[in-house]
C-alpha cells in the first residue's frame, strides 16, 4: 500500500514538471539541480491544475479513469519530446567536438 502512495506521488507531484524541465533547460541554459528539483515540483503542480481544469470544463468529466489517462498521456508527449531535444542537443555537442578534434 505504501509503495502505491509513494509512486502517484512521484507520478503526479514531480514527473510531468521534470519532463517540462529538461524540454526548457537544455545545453547552455543548464540549471543546477536544487533548482531543477524546486521548478520540477512547481511545474508539476501547474500542469496538473491545468489538466484538471480542462477535465472539469470538458464533457470528458473529472473521475479516477481521466484523471489517469490524461496525465499519463501528459507525462508520455513531454518526456518523448525531452528525449527528442536531448539526443538533439547530444548530437550536436558531438559534431562539434569532433570538429574540434579535427582543427
């Protein structure tokens, strides 16, 4: 039963924001990771106020079922679209530092 708690916490008080900040803090706009840990947690809380807000005005209504799908939904697009940005970023610093290598 603990472990339950422990996770939905995770999933909904830290997931969503952590994905939103790698996606915003990426290369040279790294921030350390107090900060990270702090955005992560406020980001979280916003979208998650935003998700529950276009619940309860959507014809969708507000139950455990949406609640679920939609913020799973959420955290998948942001965390592909983090992952798509770091291999990006990834790739880029490798160019140049082959680049480097070969000057």
């Amino acid at each position: 039963m603990v472990p339950r708690y422990v996770l939905s916490f995770v999933f909904i008080a830290f997931l969503p924001g952590y994905c939103l900040v790698n996606i915003l803090f990426l290369g040279k706009n790294k921030i350390d990771f107090v900060e990270q840990l702090v955005l992560s947690v406020a980001l979280s809380f916003g979208l998650i106020g935003l998700v529950g807000l276009f619940l309860g005005l959507s014809p969708i209504g507000f139950n455990f079922t949406s609640i679920t799908v939609s913020l799973s939904v959420l955290v998948l697009v942001l965390a592909v679209i983090a992952l798509v940005r770091k291999n990006r970023e990834l790739r880029k610093l490798n160019v140049q530092r082959s680049e480097q290598i070969s000057a």
